[in-house]
C-alpha cells in the first residue's frame, strides 16, 4: 500500500495517454499501473468508457472499486510479463443497466486446482517476488459483498491474442463462472475433490 500511495503521489500530473474517468482514485491508480506496466515490458491498454465512470459510484463505493481493479490489473501484467506479447486489455461496458469490467491478459494461464479454489485459498505463483495470495481472496469478499458475478474466460492455445479474460459484472447474480477449453479436464480434478469449490458452473469455451 505504501508502494502504490507514493507512485501514485509521483505519477498524478503525469502526462498519459490515457482515459480520463473524472475520478481521481481511479486516474491515480490508471497512472500508476501504466506506469509499472510500461517499467516491465507490458503492453496496457485501457479503453474509455464514460457511461461505465458516471454511474458506477451508485453500485460500489470507489475504494473498493480500486482494490478489485489493483489487483486484477497487478496479477495480468505479472501474468504478462511471462509471455511473448505481454499485453493487457482493460474495457469496462454499461449496458441495460448493468455494469462489466473486463481485464484480458495474454500471460500463463491458472493451474487447474487453482481454478477450483480461487478466492478461497491462498495462491500466488510470486512467492519469492513477495506475493502474499490474498488478492483474489480480497477480490471475492467485496463482490459477495455486492453480489457481483465473476466470470473467468480461458482461449485455447494460438486462437487469440489472449489466453485469458475475467469480467466483473455487477448483476446482483454472484455467480461465479468458468468459459474454458479445458472444461472436462477441470471437472474430472472438481469430481475428486470432497471440499466445495468457488465455481457454480463450468462451461465448454
């Protein structure tokens, strides 16, 4: 926290090509992971969206709105930096009343057993680089909190840019659902599994 609070400070009159939301949490934070992105060799593309900005507020508080896109942001351009084409995609859509956001990254794709137990366990592949863990674990509390959905989309190997999306869409649904061409596989690890998992369904993508 103390790391992002002074980058932030540094980065606030920054000039970035860039979206401005007219939140300044949320610009600071833009600033800020720009900034990192670009320090490590990542590609960050953030698209504008001024219905999304305007109304949000009204669903959740900005803060937490900042801690959800910290560490979706952080955890893609950690993923990113792994790959060929290190880049990162953030889009954010408000349609029929409904608020998405959407972070694509083109780094290594989740183990398996992670899937399962994402933002109940601890589970980092940055130990040694100091990663706690508990982002997802962060990131779960606040959308049961506001019974948000989260819906994770995996792209089979060369098919896109991307291997993976995570969208966070505010429909008072809380489902959490999995997209992935490696569905039967997941399923066969979920089926020997005797704790519950995090996933209400997972789907072939």
């Amino acid at each position: 926290m103390e790391e992002r609070t002074g980058i932030l400070k540094r980065y606030s009159h920054a000039e970035i090509n860039m979206p401005k939301t007219k939140n300044p949490v949320i610009d600071g934070l833009f600033y800020y992971l720009m900034n990192k992105a670009a320090g490590r060799g990542v590609k960050l593309e953030i698209t504008d969206s001024d219905d999304f900005f305007e109304s949000i507020e009204s669903i959740i508080p900005a803060i937490k709105l900042q801690t959800i896109l910290t560490d979706l942001i952080d955890n893609a351009i950690n993923a990113a930096v792994r790959s060929k084409n290190k880049h990162v995609l953030i889009s954010f859509n408000f349609t029929g009343n409904t608020h998405e956001l959407c972070v694509q990254d083109s780094g290594i794709p989740f183990r398996a057993d992670t899937l399962l137990t994402l933002g109940m366990k601890k589970a980092t592949t940055r130990f040694e680089e100091g990663g706690s863990g508990i982002g997802y674990m962060t990131i779960f509390k606040i959308l049961r909190e506001h019974k948000a959905s989260f819906i994770l989309k995996e792209y089979e190997p060369d098919q896109s840019l991307f291997t993976k999306s995570i969208i966070i869409c505010f429909d008072k649904k809380a489902e959490n659902i999995l997209f992935t061409h490696r569905a039967e596989e997941i399923k066969v690890i979920r089926s020997k599994i005797t704790e519950p998992d995090n996933l209400i369904s997972i789907k072939n993508h």
